[in-house]
C-alpha cells in the first residue's frame, strides 16, 4: 500500500506574542506541492509574523514548522532555504552596490551544492550566469541586467527581488506582498510570473491587492487579529461577506472557528 507524501509545508499550532501582543495565535496550515495559496487579512493581522515564522527568521513561542514531513522549527533562515523555503520580502533586499545579475545569481547560490565550486570553474559560471540571466528574463528585467541594484526604481526592486527568490528554485515560496507599489504594468508582469511558476512549487502569497489573491489563488486563509477566521476555496471564502469586511478592517474581528478546519 503506498502512502501519500506528508504535506509540503505543515503549520501546526503556531503562536508568537510581542510583549502582551498575541500577533499570532494558534496557526495551522498544511499545504500540498503545486498549493497556491493566499495569506490576507487587514493591516496587522499577524501575515508577515506568519512568514518570518515559516521562514526562520523569527521563531514561534509554540508551534511547529515542518517541511516534507521534517520538523524545521529549531533550524535557521539559511538552513530552511538549503531545503527548500524561498522567500520575497515587503522591503526588497537586494544589495544596491550589486549589478541586478550578479543579485540573482548570489540568490540562486544556497540551494545548488554542485554549483558551490562554481567560482573556480568558468564552465559553471557561465551556467549559473545564465540561468540568472533567465529568470530576469521571466521578471522583464534583461534589459536591467548590468545596473547596480540600487538604479532601479522600486517596482523594479520588488521584481528583481521576486527574480532573487526563484532563482533558488524553492519547493516552497513565501511571497510578502509582491504587488505593492507596482505599476499596472508591473502587476501585469507579476501575475504573469506567478501563473507560469513551477506547478510543483507550493506558494504562499500574502497580498492586498484583491485581483491578484482571485487570480492566483486556489484556497485562501483570512487572518484577523492573528487568528485564523477561515480556510477555504479562493472563490467562495473571497466571497463570504464577513471575509470582505475583516479584509477591508472595517467589521468586528470575528471569533476563531471552534471545531477543527477541514
Ligand atoms: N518585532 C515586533 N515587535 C513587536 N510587535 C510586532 C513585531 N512584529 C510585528 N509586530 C506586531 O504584530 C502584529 C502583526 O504584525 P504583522 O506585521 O505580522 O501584520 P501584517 O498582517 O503583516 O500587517 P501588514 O498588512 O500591515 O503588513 C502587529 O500588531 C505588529 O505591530
């Protein structure tokens, strides 16, 4: 008998108080290969706290982290991202002195044991250069490809930071808020990006911008207050009435549900 493959991203009972705060209270989520799923909820809702959790760079005060079934919960960002966790960022983290490739192909380094000797091999630098310049391609940035990162304006750096994190072709991408401050023909270009990802990659998106949660998202979880109040399809839960409110901040912050979502 052949059992089915743990989850490619299992949250269970995650929870993370600053000081008196609860910014996140008892968090699940189990996510397949290929989920494309959104993370959205009003100012505060304790999205980007979820991410950093995910991604190691904070850690939880319960709760575990697991991918493909192991616990990574005690390991660090860099050790997460060796197995696969890739994220974007709200503030891009490019390196301004960096030309926008040399960004891309530093991000796509961690993941890539056998291109570690690549320094000294011309051969597999001009691989790994390449493929670099193949994701700038996919973000419609070639022609940005030799400017020191910090030229760009910042639609652009929210790009290249999008191209920085395929680059290390994670098994689970963490996308914080791609779309704010792109131009409509930025945002274009991202849910362009984003329909052609690699359909084993499980996405996390956390986003604002509505049209691209409906159009990219296949199930949804709405955040209030750190709690989880729904996970569901994209469609109906984007629908639910209370969900449009607690999105916009402008309802009561619903009770978390008492029985265990399915
Ligand atoms: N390092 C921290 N120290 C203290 N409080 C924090 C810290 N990080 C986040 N918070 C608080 O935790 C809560 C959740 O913040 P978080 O940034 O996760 O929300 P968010 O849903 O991502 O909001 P936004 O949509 O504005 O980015 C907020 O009240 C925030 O002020």
């Amino acid at each position: 008998m052949t059992s089915s493959p743990p989850p490619a991203l299992e949250l269970t009972a995650l929870t993370r108080r600053f000081g008196r705060l609860l910014a996140l209270d008892d968090v699940g989520l189990s996510l397949a290969a290929g989920a494309r799923h959104a993370v959205i909820g009003p100012n505060g809702a304790g999205k980007s706290t979820l991410l950093n959790l995910v991604a190691g760079t904070d850690r939880p005060d319960h709760g575990t982290v697991a991918l493909d079934g192991r616990d990574v919960t005690r390991l660090s960002p860099a050790g997460r991202c060796r197995l696969g966790i890739g994220r974007s960022f709200q503030q891009p983290l490019a390196v301004p002195e960096l030309t926008v490739l040399e960004n891309v192909v530093l991000a796509g380094w961690p993941r890539h044991p056998r291109r570690r000797g690549a320094w000294r091999s011309p051969a597999k630098q001009r691989l790994h250069t390449a493929s670099a310049r193949r994701w700038l391609e996919t973000v419609g940035l070639a022609d940005r490809a030799e400017l020191p990162a910090g030229r760009l304006a910042h639609g652009e750096r929210r790009l290249l930071d999008l191209a920085a994190a395929l680059a290390a072709e994670p098994s689970v991408l963490l996308l914080d808020e791609p779309a704010a401050g792109l131009t409509d023909d930025g945002v274009e270009r991202l849910t362009s990006v984003l329909d052609a990802l690699d359909e084993r990659t499980a996405v996390v998106l956390v986003e604002h911008h509505v049209e691209v949660v409906a159009r990219f998202a296949r199930t949804v979880t709405v955040l209030a207050a750190g709690r989880v109040l729904v996970t569901g399809p994209a469609r109906e839960t984007l629908a639910r009435p209370e969900v449009r409110d607690a999105y916009r901040g402008t309802g009561p912050v619903p009770a978390p549900p008492s029985a265990p979502r399915g």
